[in-house]
C-alpha cells in the first residue's frame, strides 16, 4: 500500500490492532505448546479492540470487513522496524489470511519468525513508529479542508450520494451508520465509504 494511501484512521486503528495482537500472541504463548492458537479471527480482533479501547479516536471504524487495510498498516510498520510481520495472525472465518496476504506472503514462515521472535523489548519503538506515521497521514489529511455535519447532514449526504450513482455504494447498514459518524467529523462520503469498506 503506498504511504499516501494511509489515513489517519487507518493508522490509529492500525496501532489498536498491533496492541491486541501482541497481547494475544503473549497469552497465548504463555499456554503449553499443544494448547496454543496464536491465530485470531477478524471479527473477535475487532470485538476485543472495541472492548479494550471503547473510547478511541475512529473505534467506529473499526469494523471486520475494513480489517484488511489496517492490518496492511500493522505489516508496514513491522517493516519499517525489522520485525516479525504480527499481522500474521489475524484471519479470516476460515481460519486463514486474506487472498491478498496468501498471495504476496508465505503464512508459515510468518508465523514462525513471530514465534521465534522476543517481543518484550520493542514498546518503545513501536509507539515511536505508530506516531510518525500518524503525523505523517495528519499532515496529508490536513492539506484537505474538513466540514464537520451533523448526524440528519450526514445521512442526507449519503442518501443524496446513493441516489446520483445508484449501486457506486453497497454497504450494509453496519458499514453505513459507520460512515455516517464518520462524515460527521468531516470526512467525505466518498473517504468514509473507504473508510469502511477498504
């Protein structure tokens, strides 16, 4: 994914993400070996994420069907800092990653070096990482002139949208009352069905 393509939302989400991901690897390697599932399905990642950070920036967003994106972030960050690729672990109801992932990465040794890694002393960087790739999609959201709405605005917005470019939108109504508190905030109908659907 190129950096400009990185929102702010991904990246707070991205660093909710990477927090009960790390958490979940170390509970789970605190099991025996043969009692051990390092994997965690989309949709219990996203319910632990809400329940742990119920009162984050963009928690909204956060959705199961727009994890890809997020997780994508979490691998960038990885990257950058040399480590073990911790998105490895999110998959999807089959118990596997995405097409996307399969396709450009090998599972296996993924998760392999994320086990054979010592995960105790990298905090620091971590957060560091996570803050400049913030600031770095702030600036770039900054260069764009937010409007915030209100909630009857937003939903006017969106039905508006869907009537000009009839199926452009195909949402469910847990995406759309994501992306109506979304464009509350000032995000465009176009950015947040991205938002939700990336």
């Amino acid at each position: 994914m190129p950096a400009t393509n990185i929102t702010v939302i991904s990246v707070a989400l991205a660093r909710l993400y990477f927090a009960v991901l790390l958490e979940h690897l170390k509970a789970e390697l605190n099991k025996p070996a043969d009692q051990r599932d390092i994997t965690i399905r989309y949709g219990k990642l996203v319910e632990r994420t809400k329940a742990a950070y119920s009162k984050a920036s963009y928690i909204e967003a956060a959705i199961p069907t727009n994890i890809g994106t997020r997780l994508l972030v979490v691998q960038l960050i990885c990257e950058k800092l040399a480590l073990p690729n911790l998105a490895c672990l999110g998959v999807n109801a089959t118990g596997e990653p995405g097409i996307a992932y399969q396709e450009a990465r090998d599972w296996e040794i993924d998760k392999a070096a994320v086990l054979a890694y010592d995960w105790d002393g990298v905090s620091a960087d971590i957060a560091n990482a996570f803050d400049i790739e913030a600031q770095e999609a702030a600036q770039r959201a900054e260069r764009k002139q937010r409007r915030t709405v209100t909630e009857a605005e937003a939903r006017d917005l969106v039905y508006k949208a869907d009537k000009a470019s009839p199926g452009k939108y195909k949402i469910d109504n847990y995406q759309k009352e994501a992306m109506v508190k979304l464009i509350t905030k000032g995000l465009s109908v176009d950015e947040a069905h991205a938002a939700v659907t990336e």
